[in-house]
C-alpha cells in the first residue's frame, strides 16, 4: 500500500510521541531532555488544527506512522502570528525515501492558502539531511546560534533557516 500523507488525529499520538522520544533519546536534534509520556506530549498536540496556521500533517502506511511535520507558533507574542516555526521528524528506517519532502510539500500548500508570511526553522548542527531539504525548499540561512544548546556532553550550534510565504 502507499504511504497517505493526511491530518494527524488524536489516535496517532502514541506513534508520533515514540517517534519524538528516539529523538530526545539518541540524538541533539531537539534539546528536550527527557522523553515524553503520551499524557504530556496531548498539550503539544492540541495546538494544531485542520484549517489555520498550526497543522500537524503524518506520513502514514499501512496503519503506521513512519513520520510527521508541524507548523507551530515562532513565538508567543501577538506580532508574531503570521510566522510559523517548521519541523520534520521521521522514524530513521524511512529516511531517504522522500516522505519529507511529501510531508513539506503538502504543509506549504496548506499554508498557502492561510494568512502566513514567514516560516522559519532551527537545524541542529551539523545535520545534513536536514539542511538539504530546508534548502530544497527555498529557505535560507539567516543565522547560527553558537552553541546554544548543551546535551549529550556538549553543546551545539542551531543554524536558523527562513523561508517566505506571504
């Protein structure tokens, strides 16, 4: 069966908790520390819609999900509104099967239809798979943090990337 890209539902929230934690767990790519239960993980959750600037899109075979992608809120204060804050996490046995792709592709057409100017990402560094397709998609570099963020032993370097959508 191919892979449904679609509207997360509150149903996969137990796969795409398991599928954050491998992150927090093994690698700098998010700087949580401590994996999530599922209970904790409904707040982030329940910020995302069907329609609006907040979506949260799976990929999905087969009843599995194999990864997903979110526009969430760049920043708290009002002004901000129009940006949004863009990730991508899949299970590390799809990658490179373009699913990222698939997932950006659909979350920017749905964008384009919402009052949103910019969005913008922050990639651990280094992560080239990660810079690669923030790059394919028209973001640019717009800075580097400096070792902003401590884990696993040390400290890493964030890379900005900034994409327009108005």
């Amino acid at each position: 069966m191919s892979v449904q890209i679609r509207q997360a539902v509150i149903e996969d929230l137990k796969q795409l908790t398991d599928i954050y934690n491998h992150y927090i767990i093994n690698t700098a790519t998010t700087f949580d520390i401590e994996p999530y239960t599922v209970e904790r993980r409904k707040v982030w959750f329940t910020q995302f819609a069907p329609t609006g600037r907040y979506r949260l899109l799976v990929a999905e075979q087969d009843g599995e999900v194999l990864g997903y992608a979110c526009s969430g809120p760049f920043k708290a204060k009002q002004a901000y509104e129009t940006s949004v804050e863009v990730s991508i996490y899949l299970k590390s046995m799809v990658k490179g099967r373009g699913l990222g792709t698939a997932l950006y592709m659909t979350l920017f057409e749905l964008l384009a239809e919402e009052d949103v100017h910019r969005a913008y990402a922050g990639v651990t560094q280094p992560n080239e798979a990660s810079n690669i397709i923030h790059q394919k998609f028209g973001f640019e570099s717009v800075g580097i943090y400096r070792e902003v963020g401590r884990k696993l032993g040390q400290y890493w370097d964030v890379e900005w990337f900034e994409k327009d959508l108005g």
